[in-house]
C-alpha cells in the first residue's frame, strides 16, 4: 500500500508551491494573477494579497496601491477584462508589504445622477470591505482638506491571539446592558486613564463596571467614522462641533482608529480584539450600536468616499429622479434590501462576530431595515429574517432600534423572527411619565413592569424581547430628567430647535442646577426610583452611561457633536454622588440575586408549579386591592411562586410598591408565603444608608402588615 | 540604531536580544530567530529589550507569531522594555499575555 505524503510543516511554504498562487501577469511592474472573487475586499493569500470589489454598473476598474501615508499612489494597476466575473474585479497582487500599503479603486462609468449614476474616475474609492481604514489615525487631529485619497484601505492580520476566548452566550434575561461611548466614558481628566479616550482605557476601567455589576457593555458606533464630517463651529462661542457620536459610517469593516491609543501605529484591530477579550475574561459582553440605515456620503451634496462612486444605484434608495431618498435623517438611506446590500450587512456583522468576538448588535434606526428598495415597509423583510436565521450569527443578541426617521414606529410590531429584541420606547415614555405623577399611567405600568406583554405577547414573544430603558445616548440623562423642564441645546449651534421637544422630564421645582436642598433630595429621590423601576422590570435593563452618578448634559438632550465635558464622564461624580452608585449596584444585585426578576416567558404565561399565590398579584394601599382608575398613582405588586428556571426550580417572593403621589402612603402588605417575613431591600424615601440594602442584609420590616412609603418613592421587599 | 536579534539557547531558555528599531523592513529577521527557537525546543523565551528602541505593529505581529508558534506552555518574558517599546505593548495589550519584568526572573 503506498503510504500517503506527509503534510508539510508549513502549511503557507506548501501553498506558496500551490499553481494557484503563482504570478501570471505582470502589470504596471506587478507581479498578478487573476485572483478570487470572494471573499470582497483584500485578503492575505500566499504570497500576495486578493483584491475583489463588486459593482454592478462600472465599466472598469483600477486598484490604487500607496505606501501608507504617501500623498501620491505608489502604483494603479487597471484590472484586465479577463480578471472581471459577472460583476466582480479580483486580482491577486503579488510581494506586497502589507505593512505598509494602502489601497483604494477607481471606477469608471456613467455620470447620470437621473439614472442614479455618480461615477467619477478623479475619485479614489474605499473598499466597502476595507478592514482597516487609515487617513482619521488620531482623533481630532485635523484632516488635509485637500487630500485626494482621505479614507484609505489598509490590510490586516488575523493572527490574534484570542486564547481561548469565545462571545459569552449570557441568556438575554440576564443581562444588565450599560450603554457607553467609547470616547466620552474615559477622556475626562478625571478617569486617571493612561491612555484616555480609548479602547485602551476601557480595560482600566472593567473592575468599575464589575463593581457596579453590569454584564454588556454596548458601545456606540465603534465602526470607522469621520469626526471631522461636516464640521462646523458653534457661531456663538466659536466651539469647534463634530460629528462626536459616530452615528455615520465611513467603512463598516474597520474599528475606528482614533478610538485607538494606537491608532497611529495602525494597530486599532489588535487594541480592539484586546478590549473584547479583557472584557469577557471579567463576564462582560459587548454588545455594538452599529449603523446600517445611512452611511457618512450624505446626500448629493456630499463627498464621494466609496458606495456612491462604486455602485450609487446599488447601494442606496433613490428618487425616481435620482436623488436620495432620506428615512434616516442624515440624508441617504442604504438600500438594505437589495440583494448585494444585504449581503455586505450579513458579510459584516458575521466578521465582527467572528474575527471581534463581538455578543450581539444593536441597530440604528432598524426600521429602516425592513424597508424596500422604495422605501415601503415589506411584510417579510429579507434582511432581517436572513440576520434571524444566519448561523455564525446563531448566538448573538439581535436589538431594533424598532423605528426610523421616515415615521416607520415598530415597537412591538418589528419583524423579529424569534430573535429579535427591541429598545422598548414605550417603556421609556411610560415610565417617565408615571414618575412625573401623570394620572392613568398605572395601567401602562403595569405592562411595562412586566416587560410588555401588550406590546410582545401577541405573538409569543417574551419578555426578553424588550429591552428596557429610561434614558439612552439620545434625550436627556437621568439626571437631567428631573433637573430640566425642556431642552438647552443651544450650544448645538442650531437655536435650541434640534433634539426631541417632548421629554416627559420635570425639573423638581427649579430649571437646572440648584443649592436648594429639597430640590436635590427630590431628585435624588426620583433617579432612584427610576433605577428600581428599571431594575424591577421584566426585560432587559439598559443603564446610560454615568446615570448611575448623575451624569449631567446641562440640559441639553443631544449632545452629539460635542467633544467635551458635555459629554465626557466625570468621574468625580463617583464620589460626589456616591449614593446614588451605591444605590444602583446594589439594584443590580438584587436583580442579579432574585432570578423572578429575570424570567424569560411572562409570568402571566402560566408555566409555574401552583403555590400558595398567584405568580403575580396587583395590590393599592390595601393589598389585593389595585387602583386602577384614571387618578390614581399608585400600583404595588408581588411576585412569587415556584418558577422553572432552565436548570432548577426555584421559590422567590418579592413585594414592589410604587407612590408617585405627592404624599406619604401607608400600605397594607400582603402576607408572604409560609412563614416567610418582609425584609427591605429598597426604600427611596430614605436617604442612605437606609434607601438600599445588600443582598442578605436586609433588615426585617418591624411592622409585617402595613408600610409607610414617603412621597414620590418606592419600596422593595423581599420574603424570606 | 540598525536592528539586532541574537539568540542563544541555554538549558531549554531562548534568550533573545533586540537592539534597534524593530519595523516592518526587519521583523523578519526577528520572525525567523523565534523559528529558530521553536526549532531547538526552547521552553522559555527570554526577550531582552533594553536596547530596542522602537516597536512597530509589524515586530508586535512577530510577538503573536512567538506566542502562537511556541504554544501557550511557553512563557514569554520581555525584559526591560521602555518608553514607547512598554507603551506599544500595554496600549495594544500585549503586555497581559507575556511577562513584563525588568530584570528575568522565572515566573
């Protein structure tokens, strides 16, 4: 028998002898062959590095080779006809240093803006797929306006070393999500960081986010963005204005360099993967606010960086005369539903999953997702169904920011295919206004308490679904919710007319910052009990960034084009409001320690064992007895029963009551189970350190039958 | 100062000097002192930076090859890294996977 070849040791040397990585062309002084058309963009092959880009109406195509930061291209290379399929140009370019090229297209073809055409072969293009972007290296150092070439493609290794490093699978019912910029949560002077501002710098803070007890850090856009788009200065105080919050990508492969301590070295993938992995060793999840709706071309005003000149018609919604339809706001909107857009959706979202370790995604304005290539809302969108079923993307969290800017509002209603979440905007609105002490609010309480079986149960989906939320990036934090009667955006430069009108705030008696004690108890008071109602909701919770320390805009509900103090983190603020994080971790760890919180069906589902009581029950100032009229501001409620969780069974007894009346309320309590007893957990009508207690310290209520809850407060007993 | 990479294997230790700037244009050089290593079985892998004095991705990317290519039962111990060489290493975090010392000692 003949004994079969050993494999080489070296794999690569043995595929370097392969014919099908051997040089066949020579162009331009290139060593070339006709490369693979998948997968797109540039990838390491043995000995040479494979360029593919589609387009489905240029009639060709040049790659663009520099040395990385050069002014002039180092070499174009037009791609021969024989080296096209379909519609696809792949060529394999051999002895490139890889370290140090950058590399763009020009395309040819028909300037037609009627017909939806914008090719211009002046313009050098960047690869859709590019896995790194160079030109935007440092944050905020200002761009060469008049470089040619200012977003470049670099090429990138995948040779780090994860270890054993896996995304972390959290069943979303556990998870406590802290939504964060990556920026803004470590460049205050105060965050001691070495390297502020950076993915870095979040490593040095994980024992914070640990201590608060957070388990998903979802950042905003991290994908590559430019700061400097549409820069404008602030006409009364001369501020410079950015597009701070990233929420416009330029390539959708690549982590923002100047998010990177090491950005000017080109190292922002390894710094990025570093923080990911950091982050799981410590049970953290990361999750991305990733931005599918627009990209950073705008309208056809804008500049010309990559889809508009490869395949305007492809990639993006159009007029029938041509111009942008405008769903997002910012002035295009990505044709999602295309077939060829749809796959650079997939495409992406699979690479950060795969090559980042990235836990779930969360999507800007997803509505517009659903939509097709008219903009219509499509009953069965493809996109979004092919997200739900994809398997690489088989364990990630799914999140719709289930709206968009064209009206399209599907909280509740978004395609979700068993897998799709929803930032829960009712949650938000509702909830605002019952602490506001607006009449006939309990009722809508009382759903969003547990976790909107109005809004899900419908068609089966569960409480999970909902990701709960008071504040968000977007609006007022939770400390300007009750500091603020209205919007102070006027450092956004635009009047104070930008930002969302209707806040459903209330500034406590007095319009922003104040010395007057009573007021600032009061607030105090109030995000104390907006952390509870959202730590005690069925869902998942999901905490601003700084919300657990009273992080404050001034007023103003949408800070994104500030890099400043109006947004940095003060982490100041630990000890100046140290209450208040002593307060909201210990929240989470009652939620963290009590697993009736965190169900993953509806607790009006049924699927309990019997007990003694109902798995839910509603009760007023009297037990048992809910007030559900139209003037009444107050609803209590218990949970309790035996639950099947997905590996045990297990009893837990909690008692809520909520007073949103402007007097003191005393409440007759339910009886616990058995001979269990009432022990406090949280009482916001006290101030610390009796408003909230540790797992296992909470006193025993002396009084087992009734309560006296203050004013405006909330309460959380626990029957043990 | 033109980049160096010495080597020398003792009792199973690989002891390997970098002097200079270690760029893309040498990383290779410093690539195939680690496969010479790995080739005479080292056990440790003692990098000593006094003398090197600047650290670019392309001689980073040859620190994961060491890591990879050793296996994870090998430590990797950078002795006397400083100034921009440390700052490389702690901003890429780098410096989590290997031992950071100035001076050897067995960890």
């Amino acid at each position: 028998m003949t004994q079969p070849t050993p494999l080489s040791a070296e794999p690569a040397g043995g595929l370097d002898r392969r014919i099908d990585f051997y040089p066949t062309h020579t162009l331009a002084g290139f060593r070339v062959r006709p490369g693979k058309s998948f997968p797109f963009g540039a990838t390491l092959v043995p000995g040479g590095v494979n360029f593919s880009v589609f387009s489905s109406h240029a009639v060709s195509c040049t790659l663009v080779l520099f040395e990385k930061g050069e002014r002039e291209p180092l070499v174009e290379i037009p791609f021969p006809d024989s080296f096209r399929i379909g519609h696809v140009w792949s060529m394999i370019v051999f002895d490139l240093d890889c370290e140090r090229i950058e590399y763009g297209f020009r395309m040819d073809g028909p300037f037609d803006p009627a017909a939806g055409h914008r090719f211009d072969r002046s313009k050098i293009l960047l690869d859709p797929y590019a896995k790194a972007i160079g030109g935007r290296d440092v944050w905020g150092a200002a761009p060469d306006w008049d470089e040619p070439f200012p977003h470049r493609g670099r090429l990138v290794f995948e040779d780090f070393d994860w270890e054993d490093d896996r995304p972390l699978e959290i069943p979303m019912e556990e998870l406590v999500i802290y939504e964060a910029h990556v920026r803004s949560f470590t460049r205050h002077p105060s965050s001691g960081s070495k390297y502020p501002g950076t993915y870095a710098a979040i490593r040095e803070k994980i024992p914070y986010l640990k201590e608060l007890g957070i388990n998903c850090l979802e950042l905003m856009p991290v994908f590559e963005f430019d700061e400097f788009e549409n820069s404008r200065t602030n006409g009364e105080t001369g501020q410079t204005l950015y597009n701070y919050w990233g929420y416009s990508t330029v390539g959708f492969f690549a982590p923002k360099a100047g998010f990177a301590a090491t950005g000017r070295f080109g190292m922002q993938v390894d710094e990025f993967k570093t923080m990911v992995k950091e982050l799981h060793k410590n049970g953290i999840e990361v999750i991305l606010d990733v931005v599918f709706n627009h990209t950073a071309e705008g309208n056809e005003h804008g500049p010309t960086i990559s889809f508009r000149g490869i395949d305007n018609r492809t990639y993006y919604m159009l007029t029938p005369q041509g111009y942008y339809f405008n769903f997002s706001g910012c002035g295009n909107t990505l044709n999602c539903n295309n077939p060829i857009v749809r796959n650079i959706v997939l495409d992406c979202l699979r690479y950060w999953a795969a090559e980042y370790h990235i836990d779930g995604f969360r999507f800007d304005l997803a509505a517009i997702l659903g939509r097709d290539p008219w903009g219509a809302p499509l009953p069965n969108p493809p996109l979004l169904e092919t997200l739900a079923f994809d398997p690489v993307l088989g364990k990630c969290k799914l999140i719709a920011e289930a709206w968009d800017a064209g009206g399209l509002y599907q909280v509740g209603s978004f395609p979700a295919y068993g897998r799709w979440a929803e930032w829960n905007g009712k949650f938000r609105d509702d909830v605002r206004r019952f602490l506001r002490s607006d009449a006939g609010m309990v009722g809508a309480i009382a759903q969003r308490l547990q976790g909107s079986p109005d809004l899900y149960g419908w068609n089966g989906r569960g409480p999970t679904a909902s990701i709960n939320f008071i504040t968000c990036h977007d609006g007022f934090t939770l400390y300007d919710l009750f500091a603020y009667d209205g919007k102070h955006n006027e450092a956004n430069g635009e009047g104070n007319r930008d930002g969302e009108s209707e806040n459903r705030s209330w500034n406590c008696g007095w319009e922003g910052e104040t010395a007057d004690p009573g007021v600032n108890a009061l607030r105090r008071r109030l995000i104390k009990n907006a952390l509870t109602l959202l730590l005690v909701s069925h869902g998942v919770p999901m905490i601003l960034m700084g919300d657990e320390i009273g992080r404050s805009q001034g007023g103003n509900n949408n800070a994104y084009c500030h890099d400043s103090e109006l947004n940095w983190l003060d982490w100041g603020l630990v000890e100046k409001h140290g209450e208040l994080f002593r307060f909201a971790r210990q929240l989470i760890a009652l939620r963290r320690n009590h697993p009736v919180l965190r169900l993953n069906r509806h607790i009006c589902d049924g699927y309990h064992e019997p007990g003694p009581h109902a798995d839910i029950s509603w009760h007023g100032v009297t037990p048992w007895q809910a007030d559900w009229s139209e003037g009444s501001r107050v609803i209590a409620f218990m949970l309790c029963g035996q639950h099947s969780g997905a590996d045990q069974q297990w009893e837990d007894c909690i008692y809520v009551a909520l007073n949103a009346y402007w007097e003191p309320l005393t409440f007759g309590l339910p009886l616990p189970p058995g001979d269990r007893r009432w022990h406090v957990a949280v009482n916001t009508g006290m101030t610390a350190p009796e408003d909230s207690f540790a797992p296992g310290e909470e006193p025993v209520l002396a009084d087992q039958h009734s309560f006296q809850l203050a004013s405006r407060a909330c309460a959380v007993l626990i029957g043990r | 100062m033109a980049f160096q990479s010495t080597m020398e294997v003792v009792n199973g230790v690989a002891n390997i000097t970098l002097k200079g700037e270690l760029d893309a244009s040498v990383a290779g050089i410093f690539k195939e002192t680690i496969e010479q290593a790995a080739a005479q079985n080292a056990q440790r892998l003692v990098l000593n930076m006094h003398e090197l004095e600047f650290l670019a991705s392309a001689g980073l990317r040859v620190l994961i090859f060491a890591k990879q290519k050793m296996g994870s039962g090998v430590p990797i111990y950078v002795i006397g890294s400083q100034g921009p060489v440390l700052s490389t290493l702690e901003m890429s975090g780098f410096h989590q996977s290997v031992y950071i010392q100035d001076s050897y000692q067995e960890g």
